[in-house]
C-alpha cells in the first residue's frame, strides 16, 4: 500500500512538473501606471527591452492578445483594438482614440532565445473629461444676523474629487465632499462659493455670488459690476477737472 502510494505521488509530480517549470520560467515585472483623457492617443512601453528575443506579445487581459511579433512580422488578432493599434520601431505598443473602457492593465510578453520567456505589466488608466459643475442651493435660512447655507455640485455618473472655495479659500467639507453646508456670520461671510469638479486629466468649476450672506446675485450681474467700476474709475478724475 506504501508503495502504491509512492507511486501515486511520483506521478502527481510529474504532471505538475511542467506547471512548475512555466511559473519558474517566467519573469514578471512591474511599469509606472499610464494615466490619459479619454479620445488622445496613448503609447505603453517598458523601460528596457532584453537585447535578444524571437517574440513579442502585447495583451489587453491575460487571455486577450492584440498584436504579435515575430520573425520581423506584426500580426494582429481580432480584439476592439485592430483598427485602432500599431507597433512602433521601440516595440511600443500605440493605441488611438482611447476610451474610458480601455482601462486595464496590459500585459507584454517577450520570448527570449533558449525559450526563457519574460511579461511585463502596464496599468493604464483613461478618464473622461469633466463636466462642468452645476452649483445648485439647496437651502438658504437666516437666524440671528447669521446665515445657514447649503451647496451642492454633485456631477452624477463619473468618479470626481470636489473642492469648495471662498474668500479666505479651501473650505473643509468632509467626506461628502460635493456639498458644501456652513454657518454664514459677518467674520466669515464670502462674496462667493466656487467648486471646482476634478479627476486626474482635468478640472471644470462653477461659482456664485452673494451680496449678503443670505442674498444671492446673478453672477453675470456681479462681473458686470466688477468691469463697470475697471473702466469708469479713471475715466471720473477726467470728469472733475472738466
């Protein structure tokens, strides 16, 4: 029975014996994170390539190839990339007309003589650009010479980072982040509230203008004024001495 045993072991090795020497064989590496606006074009590509190899594979997912190279030939397999994808002299790999779905982490392999075979990975990130906010106030109450304000920019379906502004600039706003909620007193009152929607490839902002803490002005109404008293504040010494 010991002996059966044995035997049964033996070949289990056996079999696993070539799983075993694929994952010695093969040497994983890790690229910076590429990051890009969704519609640019984008170029992957590793630090330093070995300086002899036979094939080159470059994978948007372990089981998903885009193009292969080999014996000075580029084949292209059928994938959302085939129009859209070539391979520089660098062996960098150029995707066109990028979209948000395209983020992954991609993968090349390298096939190096004697059969020892290399993989890198790429991370690439592709975002869309952000709309432009929309400051919407929820609620304006006035209680005891103070005002309690609330502000809300949420932009819906996209992953966005907010930040709120005044006059004495960045407002703590906790982990809701879109809203701003403060108590609006004479020592902190702020002629506007500005929030700026951000990801990592662009930034929009909306702002608006109070006259009093509680009383809200048309914000084109408020850089009218601004540019009214810019130009006719030296235009009245002109008038005085006339």
């Amino acid at each position: 029975m010991c002996s059966q045993r044995w035997e049964w072991c033996l070949a289990l090795e056996l079999l696993m014996l070539p799983h075993l020497f694929l994952a010695t064989s093969i040497q994983g590496h890790s690229e910076h994170p590429v990051t890009t606006i969704s519609g640019s074009n984008v170029s992957l590509q590793i630090s330093s390539l070995p300086a002899n190899y036979t094939q080159l594979t470059w994978l948007y997912t372990a089981d998903q190839k885009i193009l292969e190279w080999e014996s000075k030939r580029t084949s292209f397999f059928n994938s959302k990339f085939k129009e859209r994808v070539r391979l520089n002299q660098n062996h960098a790999l150029c995707i066109y007309n990028v979209q948000k779905e395209d983020s992954s982490t991609y993968i090349l392999r390298v096939l190096e003589e004697y059969g020892r075979e290399k993989e890198w990975h790429i991370p690439l990130e592709v975002h869309d650009p952000v709309t432009k906010p929309d400051i919407k106030i929820w609620k304006t109450q006035e209680v005891n010479n103070a005002c309690h304000l609330q502000l809300s920019c949420m932009i819906p379906n996209q992953s966005i980072n907010y930040a709120w502004y005044g006059d004495s600039g960045l407002f703590s706003t906790g982990l809701q982040n879109f809203v701003l909620e403060i108590t609006v007193e004479p020592q902190n009152y702020s002629k506007f509230y500005t929030c700026q929607a951000s990801n990592p490839v662009s930034s929009k902002n909306d702002t608006v203008y109070f006259t009093l803490p509680c009383k809200l002005a048309r914000s084109s109404g408020v850089a009218w004024i601004a540019t009214w008293l810019m130009v006719m504040v030296p235009i009245v010494p002109g008038f005085l001495w006339t």
